[in-house]
C-alpha cells in the first residue's frame, strides 16, 4: 500500500487543488501535511506576527476541511526538505502543486521538486519551461501566447473537492497553538481579516455583491481599506485559488468594476510570471544598469523618518502607519510611499521593499518586490512617475478621512491644510491646536526639488538602460505578459501614468 503524501505550501484549501484530486484518484492512502518551517519566525523571518496568525487561521480551517472529509491535516516541524526526504524514504510519494518561489523556498523546491517519487502539478496560468540561462532567466519567450495560456487556466473546471478521505496516516507533531507558543506569535496590528477558505469565500461573495462600486473605492486608501476585495491574503496563501476568484467575478452582472477586477486577476499572474522567469526580482535590479542605485546615499534620518511616518509628507505618513498599524495599504499607497523612497529620498530599493514585505499581511514576493522594481523603473521600461504626495492627498483624501485616521496630530487642522501642513498660517495652527514643528514635522526634504533631480538622474541613465535591454535576457525579464489583452487605465493623470496593476 503505498501513501501519497499531498505537500500543502500556498495552496491550503481543498478546492480546485490539482495535486489533492490527483491523490485522491491515484492513490491508495492520501496524507495531507502542512510542514511548519522555524526559519519563517523569529527575528530572522521576513514574516510579521499578523501574517503568521493569518497563516495558522488559514491551517486551523483546513484542519476543518479535511476532518469534514473523514481525515486530518498532519502538522510537522522542521526544514521541508529533511522531511520530505524522510517521507520519500519510508516509500511514501509526494504530490505538491508548484508555486513561484524565491530565495528559501525556492532553494527548498530546487531541492526537492525533481527527486524520484515527486510529482508536481502546475494549474496556475504560469509557463513553466525548462530552459534557463547561467543566470536563472528562462532561455525562451514565454510571453508568446500568454494570454490564451493564462485564459485557459481561468476558465477551465476547477478540481472538485473529494467525496471522502481515509484517514490520514501520519500523525501530527505539532498544533498550531503549540506553534504561536513556542515562537511567541502575539499580533499587534488592528483590522486584520480572518484566514482560511471559509472566511475568504465569504469575503468574495461579498465584495462580488459590490462590484459596480469598485471603480470609486480602488484608489482612495480609506475607502479601498474598508470596501476593496481585500482577498490578497487568502491568494497569497492559497485559501482561495486564483481561479475561484475570477470565475466567481465573473458570474457578476456586467460592469466597469467587474473588468476592472477581472484585469487584476491577469495582473496577478503576470507578475507571478514574472519572478518564474528570473528569480532574482526579490534581490536585485532587473536593468544592470540601475543595480546599486542611491545605495551608497543611505541616510538612516531620512529611513527611519519613512518607517515610521515621519516624513512631513501627511500622505506618505498615513500611508507608512497604515502599513505597520493593519498590515495594509492599497496600490496606490503602496505605489507612492516606493516612488517617495527612492525618488524623493534618494534610497536604495531593497531595505524599502523587504520593510514593506515584512508587514503586508498579503506579503507575496512576486507582487511585492516586482512592483517595487517597475514602480521606480529598475527595469528602464517604466515611466519615471515621481507621486506628488499633495498631489495624491488633494486627490484622493479630499476630506482628510484617511490622513486624520492615521496621522492624529493634524486631526483639528482644516482640509484644505492636510496635504501640506508646512504652509499652515501660524494663526491657523494655532486656533486649530497644531504646531507644525512640534506637533508634526516639517518636511524632510524639498519635493519639487528631488523629483526634478531623480527625472533628471533618470534621463542621463535612459541610453544606458536601453542598452542593456539589447541583451535577450535583461530583455525577457523586464517585457510584459499581457500581449493583446485591454487593461483599464487608472491613471491619475501624474507625468508617466501607466496601466493599473494588481490591487487585490
């Protein structure tokens, strides 16, 4: 008799789970792990307290899933690829779904994915060809014919969930209250969602129920914080399957917001095509000729200011306390805080980018660290679109509902004043109980200035980064997937505005 152990990573759910209806069809014993991997917590980790809850909700309901079916969920402890080796010796198979890893995990999957007794199922929309340059960069063009490949994967059945299971023959080492205890998972942040699939299915029914509205809701922060999909987390962990997600889009009625959305499922997998391509998004530029950019400017005052809000920009700061205080913010605010880093405050991309990973309850590297690249034009493909934080305040919090959330301080300040608190006449400030200096910060630096000087650094380096794009590698990771396909702009009219991205 031999046991097909299904290896549940970013794909903890029991529907549409390509490697679960494989072992239920094939198999003759089926077990389900989940391996709890101590290098994802602690001070090392790149994982805050609020995403670790998340991930044991998303667990505890799986639990659920497979007890339902007349099984369990067996949790282990300790690096994968010594358990799974463990398993693969005893006799057992293991049946696992790709994922587009990085860093860690993709060290563990070159580890383990082509051993003997292995099989890897990969219904995600992403091309996964064997040819690879020195470098890592796939050896061909994956982008021909995206499209059709990625709208295929949406549209096909999904896997159905099984009947019934028996049960599961290994036993669990650990539960997830032994996990939170020993590693001492105590979350901070306010207003996180609840994981797992029951949560996330009852979060897309009812966001579905307010498509129509999406258009007004996805760009101003407030109201993209309390009415968007916000269903990223349970992407990012497999709660819900990318498919599910679109196909129940789409059996809403007809309407800007439901292609709107359904764009930023295409958007989704694009981007997680592109860190299949070239795994090296997460740690270094894509354009050779941007690696290194500003880092030797490093100034610890203007990254801490950023971090913790302090900037003197309300909309930058709001946007940063919202990260660390509820692990969310919208593109837009994700968008601009990156640009204000490294354009405006002249830093290097990476600590930004691994500071903003870390607290994102949705952290996913292949949105977070590719977006980071093309939003400050690491690619030399992209507009240099330097966000104008008044700009976005004027915007997109005209009423000041999000900056007075987040930034107290300036709560009793008049609206017309929030997006540039510095130029508050001293009589106002003062009827209003805000000192601009004491209260909050004067701006660290000179906007007008360091956007012109970032445009101009830009175009002195634009011949360079068109020439480094003539080598076929730097050429294939830095195009896009989205051949033929009609993406609706969100552009705010910023110098450079481009085509909306993922916001889940």
């Amino acid at each position: 008799m031999t046991d097909i152990v299904v290896w549940h990573r970013a794909d903890l759910r029991t529907v549409d789970n390509a490697a679960l209806a494989a072992a239920t069809t094939e198999g003759d014993r089926v077990a389900p792990v989940f391996v709890v991997d101590p290098a994802y917590y602690g001070d090392d980790g790149l994982a805050c307290d609020a995403r670790l809850r998340f991930l044991h909700e998303c667990l505890a309901d799986l639990r659920r899933q497979y007890r339902a079916l007349g099984s369990d969920l067996a949790l282990l402890s300790g690096d994968p690829r010594e358990r799974m080796t463990v398993l693969l010796r005893s006799g057992s198979e293991v049946y696992c779904n790709r994922d587009v890893t990085a860093r860690r995990a993709r060290e563990r999957d070159r580890t383990l994915l082509d051993r003997e007794g292995v099989t890897v199922f990969g219904d995600d929309g992403i091309r996964w060809p064997d040819e690879r340059e020195p470098d890592g960069t796939v050896g061909v063009d994956t982008r021909d014919g995206w499209d059709e490949h990625c709208e295929a994967y949406f549209e096909r059945d999904q896997h159905p969930r099984p009947d019934a299971l028996g049960p599961n023959p290994i036993a669990s080492e650990v539960t997830v209250d032994d996990v939170e205890t020993r590693y001492d998972v105590t979350p901070e942040k306010a207003g996180v969602p609840e994981g797992g699939t029951v949560a996330g299915t009852e979060r897309l029914s009812a966001f579905v129920d307010r498509l129509a509205d999406y258009p007004g809701i996805v760009s101003p922060p407030a109201a993209a914080e309390a009415r968007s999909s916000r269903l990223s987390p349970y992407l990012k962990f497999g709660a819900l399957s990318e498919r599910q997600v679109y196909q129940r889009v789409q059996s809403a009625p007809d309407s800007r917001g439901r292609s709107m959305y359904t764009s930023r499922c295409y958007w989704n997998r694009h981007y997680h095509q592109k860190l299949a391509d070239w795994p090296g998004w997460t740690d270094r530029a894509v354009n050779p000729v941007f690696r290194g950019l500003y880092r030797d400017e490093h100034d610890p005052a203007f990254d801490r200011a950023w971090r913790e809000g302090r900037t003197g920009f309300p909309m930058v700061d709001a946007a940063m306390r919202a990260l660390t205080e509820t692990g969310y913010i919208n593109f837009r605010m994700r968008a601009l805080v990156a640009t204000f880093y490294v354009y405006v405050l002249k830093q290097w991309w990476k600590p930004g980018a691994d500071f903003m990973y870390y607290h994102l309850v949705d952290a996913d590297p292949a949105i977070n660290y590719t977006q980071w690249q093309s939003q400050c034009n690491l690619t030399g493909v992209h507009p240099v679109r330097v966000y104008d934080p008044a700009k976005q305040c004027r915007e997109y919090d005209p009423e000041g509902e999000f900056v007075r959330e987040y930034i107290p301080e300036l709560a009793a300040l008049p609206d017309e004043h929030l997006p540039r608190p510095e130029t508050t006449p001293v009589h106002v400030q003062a009827s209003s109980g805000v000192d601009i200096g004491t209260d909050y910060p004067y701006p660290i630096v000179e906007y007008d200035h360091e956007a012109a000087a970032a445009r101009d650094h830009y175009a002195a380096l634009d011949d360079r980064a068109k020439e480094a794009l003539s080598d076929p590698r730097v050429r294939r990771r830095c195009s896009f997937s989205n051949r033929g396909r009609t993406v609706e702009n969100d552009s705010d009219g910023d110098e450079g505005g481009q085509a909306s991205l993922s916001d889940f």
